[in-house]
C-alpha cells in the first residue's frame, strides 16, 4: 500500500448497524436520534485529512443534508398587483401540505371561476381580509384517506360556478368570521363523502354556510360543532340543514351555538333516516316550513342546552325522546301549525328533569300525537292557541309519581294526580305546566342491634369481672 496511514484510518472506521425501523406512528420518528453512520463519525474517524478526503466527505456531507432536509410549506400571497394578482395565478390554485394562502382585500375577486384545491390530507391555512369574494371555492382532493385541517381566518368566499366547499375530509376550524356560500343551485358546503363534517374554534370564529336554492350545509351523516365554533346554515328556498344517512347525528358542544335557517323550508331535514341531536351548546331551528322535519322517522334530544325550533311546525317527527334538554318547540301562523307533530303510535317520552315548552300557531292547539310519557322531574308545557280545550293523556315514566299541575292545566275526570295515564287538559286560548314529582322516600324504620344469647352472658361476665376489680381495689 502506497500511504500506510490511509489504510491504518481506513481501517479503524466503525460501520454501526443501523437503528431498527420507526414505526410511522412513534414519536421517535419526529424526534429521532442521527443515523450511526453519520458524518459527523466520519470526519472524527479520518483525522488529519488530506485535501482529497476533506473535498470527499464535504461532498458526501452535503448529500446526506440533502436526502434529509424536510420539504418546506409555501406561502401564496395574493394581493391585486402582477405576479400577485388573480389573472396570472390563474383559475386554480393548489395548497399542499402546510401551504398558507394569504388574499389581501386589494385583491378583490377573481374575474373567472376559480378553485383552491386542497390536495389529498393537506393541512393548509386561508386567510382572508373580511371582504366578499366572488366566483372563488374551495374543493378538497378526491383522494382524502384521512381527516385534515382547512384553517379559515376571516374568509367570506361566493362560488361562481359550483358549491362553495366540496368537502371530503377536511375539518374547518374558525378564527374572525367567515362565509361560504355556493353558487346559484349549490350548496354553500357539500359533504362529497356522506361523512362526518366536523367544524370548530378556540377562538369564537363564526361560519355562514348559504345557498339560494340548494341547502346550506348538505349530505353528511353527521355533523359536529366544537369548541367555540358558531355555525349558521342558511337557505332561501332549500334546507338550512340536509341529513342525508340512515342514521344522522347533530352534536353541539358546550360553548358553541349551531342555527339553521329556510324562508320557505325546513331548517333541519332529516330525508330518510333518525336523527341524534345532542344538544350541550344552542341549536335553533328556523324553518318557513318545519324547524326540524323528520316524517316517518325517529328523533332523539339530550342534553344540558336549550334546543328552540319554529316554522308552519316547530318539530314533525314519527317519534321524539327528550332527555335534560330544554325544548322549545313552536308553530308559527294561522291553521293548524302545532309546536310537535307527532305520527306514531309512541308517546313522546321526557327523562332526567327534561322541559319541553310547546306553543301553537295563532289558531292551533300545541300538541299533536298520541300523549306523553314523563320521568320525575320533566315538565311539559302546553300554550293552547285554539278555541276549544287541548286535552292529552299523561303516563308516569317513574312509578308513585305525582302529578303537578301550574296555570290552566286540569285534570278531567276521572284523573286525579295519581292516576296513570292521567288525561289533562289545558282551556281554550291558555297555557298550563304538567309536572311529574318524584315519589316521596319511603320512611323506613330505624334498625335495632339485636345480641344473641352467648353474647350476652359473655358481656355479663365482662362486667362482673370488672366490679369485682373494683371492689378488690378499694379494699
């Protein structure tokens, strides 16, 4: 060998194994220590270097640093002026992973239909200046496997040509108040999917979803408002809310509100399956036609909140369960417009101190269906708006109830407020408060220890022992 102490170094370098895979669900894959061959290793091992070698693993360096430099997220700033402005972006702009979209309000809107296409499981920001922006939508990537964020920072976007937000898998999350509203015929958001629509904030954002004559929001079978998101779903002439599942859920939690709205239809539509509502933050339903509208299906409301709805018909359903919830349900108008519309045979049936107030429209009675069932605690409240007495029948729900009437509630004979069902009835052109109390606590007998036989000599003998003790002390 021509350079001996080459190859004395050479020999000495430590080819370490490397460390066994990641898998792509550890944090060790985010916080990872450096390979053992690194180059750090090298250049330690080849000391001194000679030119050849220094140039050499400078090179070998410089890739090694490329292969694991992390890709870097792009930010896209609009704001009205060439390069920047919406002729030479073009009608469709794509956000990658991390990408952040800034539109300034001197940008002002596109002159033809343009598209914000999320790729496929993209997190990404929009921020907007608070002004409208017409002919401009957002669309998620086809491809979704998994749920994403599609942060939103004071947008209000009017589509030109299509819905406002075809959404596959992306969650919104809300700062600043934003709008997103379709083009004339289409949804303001559209769950492509028939998913979970999930929207939120920590930050008290707010949403308008609108469209003319398509719904507000539409085709999820589940739709959740969190933390401190306030979400509104308007319609013109369709649904503020379309349910499209077999079985749809509304969640609100504490501290956000969700509205829907229809002038002339019904504010939540359910079209063929249950719905779940669960009410920890404010729902209200405000339909031209039905505030919730369920035909032939079953409808269920719990929680710690307030649930108000209104229209021709406050609530149409085949069934209803109210569990804690407060419930205001009214009819609006002249006719036959009742606070609950009933079509089954099964009382609508109120647990755990649930309040359900219902009012009739100007010439209707409150209630239509076949009677309630109560738990201790629950109330129902009849505003009769008709001419003659609202009569219905009243079933205890927890066994030696009692039933507590307010207002122009009555019984009718034979009733009497132990009776189950109890018929009750409100007068014409009044209101009355049925209220079933829970069943005194049974008065039970306080318990005498009793002692067998043996214990009692044994405790005899225990006390004699204990005299004679004395008296031998005194002496």
């Amino acid at each position: 060998m021509k350079n001996p102490s080459l190859g004395r170094e050479l020999m000495q370098i430590k080819i370490t194994p490397p460390p066994p895979p990641v898998s792509t669900h550890s944090p060790d894959l985010i916080h990872s220590p450096p390979p053992a061959f690194s180059c750090g290793r090298l250049f330690s091992s080849f000391s001194p270097l000679s030119g050849f070698r220094h140039f050499l693993l400078a090179l070998v360096s410089v890739l090694l640093t490329g292969f694991f430099a992390a890709a870097h997220a792009t930010t896209i700033n609009v704001t009205g002026t060439a390069p920047n402005d919406w002729a030479t972006i073009g009608n469709a702009i794509t956000l990658n992973d991390g990408d952040i979209l800034n539109i300034a309000a001197a940008a002002g809107s596109p002159g033809v239909s343009t598209q914000i296409q999320i790729a496929a499981n993209a997190n990404v920001t929009i921020n907007g200046s608070g002004a409208m922006i017409t002919n401009l939508r957002i669309a998620d990537d086809t491809s979704d496997t998994q749920e994403h964020a599609v942060n939103i920072n004071n947008l209000q976007i009017t589509s030109g040509a299509s819905v406002g937000y075809g959404r596959r898998q992306g969650v919104l999350h809300l700062t600043g108040a934003n709008a997103i509203a379709g083009a004339s015929g289409y949804a303001g958001i559209y769950d492509t999917r028939g998913g979970v629509l999930t929207i939120t904030s920590t930050s008290n954002g707010t949403l308008t979803a609108s469209s003319d004559t398509s719904a507000g929001i539409r085709d999820m079978t589940a739709l959740n408002i969190e933390g401190s998101a306030h979400v509104t779903a308007s319609s013109s002439t369709s649904q503020g809310i379309l349910m499209g599942g077999a079985a749809n859920a509304i969640n609100v939690a504490v501290g956000a509100t969700l509205t829907a709205t229809s002038s002339s239809s019904m504010a939540i539509y359910s079209v063929s399956g249950s719905l779940a509502i669960t009410c920890d933050g404010g729902i209200t339903a405000s339909g031209g036609s039905q505030g919730i509208y369920a035909s032939g299906q079953s409808v269920s409301i719990t929680g710690n909140s307030t649930l108000t709805a209104t229209g021709d018909t406050g609530i149409l359903a085949d069934s209803l369960t109210v569990n804690q919830t407060t419930v205001n349900a009214t009819g609006n108008g002249p006719g036959l417009n009742l606070g609950l519309s009933i079509f089954g045979a099964t009382n609508v049936a109120l647990t755990d101190n649930a309040t359900l107030n219902l009012t009739g429209g100007t010439t209707s009675s409150a209630f239509g269906g076949p009677g309630f069932t109560l738990g201790a605690g629950s109330s129902v409240t009849l505003n009769n708006h008709l001419v003659l007495a609202e009569s219905h029948p009243f079933t205890m729900g927890t066994a030696g109830g009692t039933w507590q009437l307010a207002g122009d509630a009555a019984f009718f004979a034979p009733s009497t407020a132990a009776s189950s069902p109890a018929t009750i009835s409100v007068a014409a052109g009044e209101s009355g408060t049925i209220t079933l109390k829970a069943p005194p606590p049974s008065a039970t007998a306080a318990a005498v220890p009793t002692l067998n036989p043996a214990a009692l000599a044994f405790m005899a003998l225990a006390l004699l022992g204990l005299a004679c003790w004395g008296f031998k002390r005194r002496v």
